[in-house]
C-alpha cells in the first residue's frame, strides 16, 4: 500500500462552538484525553466545543449538535457565524498515529452562541453521545483563548477571537 503524501491528504469538515456567557466570557473545557498523542503541549488541554460534520448535515446543525453532546447545552442562541473556514495542520505524527494518514488536519466553521440557561444545564460528565469529552470546564475571558489551546490550533483561535470580538462585552 502507497502512503500518502502528508500534503495529498484532505482536511477533515468541521464545527466549532464559541459559548458566551451574560458577561461575555467564553466557555471553554479542559480535554479528558489529555495524555492521547494530539495532545503535545502539557498546559494547552483547554478549548471550546468542536467536533466533525456527519456527510450530509449542514454545519450550524453541526454546531448544535456538537455542543449538545459534549457540554448537554440547549439553552443557546444563535450569534453568528465566522466569515470564513478556518483550517489548521495536525502535527504530521499524530497524522498517522491517532488518524491513520486519514486526514492533514481539520477545516472548521466556526460560530458563536449566547448561553441563555442555568448553569446546572452543563453536565460534562454525562453527555448524551456518552463520550466524555472534558474533565472540568470553566468560563474564560475570549482574550485568553489562544494561549489556551495547543499550540497547532493557535491560528484559528486567534482567528475566531477576531471574528467574535466584539460579543465579549456583556
């Protein structure tokens, strides 16, 4: 069997969730598989929802039901949605060692949602697709995100920061 050039490979479509609070903070999480091989940066374990787009759904369908099943959040309102498909490279190691020369990376749409609920509405540890995702979660100034993440992600963070600046304010 050929390999692959890492460069062939395509990017694999999916969603991202910035969840803003009342007071503009963001919810972020922090990784329940820290110790997986995509995770080489110790300290970078925390980001916002994100997860694959099915064959066939549209991506803001992606997005609810992405948030839903790691954070069990309902309680959202549409925001808006990034400009633009923001893409990132995986580090060419975990290509073949977590995704099996699948995909270089992923392309994700991006949006934004206001909280509106209870906060007793998030339950990390029971998500309904009954994979636990994170290990605790808190709220986080939308500034601070990009030093959050891992490293490879960073770009995009900075780009969805750009993109939703402007609901950070309460």
């Amino acid at each position: 069997m050929t390999e692959i050039a890492f460069e062939d490979l395509p990017y694999r479509p999916c969603v991202g969730v910035m969840l803003l609070n009342a007071q503009g903070l963001v919810w972020v999480g922090r990784r329940f598989d820290e110790g997986q091989v995509e995770h080489v940066a110790p300290g970078h374990e925390w980001q916002m929802p994100q997860g694959g787009i099915d064959p066939g759904e549209d991506p803001l369908e992606a997005a609810r039901r992405e948030l839903w099943e790691e954070t069990n959040v309902r309680s959202a309102t549409l925001l808006a949605e990034a400009p633009d498909w923001y893409a990132y490279d995986i580090p060419r190691s975990v290509v073949g060692e977590r995704w099996k020369h699948k995909w270089r990376g992923q392309t994700q749409k991006w949006y934004a949602f206001r909280f509106e609920g209870d906060e007793r509405e998030i339950d990390i540890a029971n998500p309904p697709a009954g994979d636990v995702e994170f290990a605790e979660w808190r709220w986080e100034r939308m500034e601070r995100l990009p030093d959050l993440i891992i490293p490879f992600k960073r770009p995009v963070y900075e780009k969805v920061v750009d993109a939703f600046r402007g609901f950070a304010a309460p």
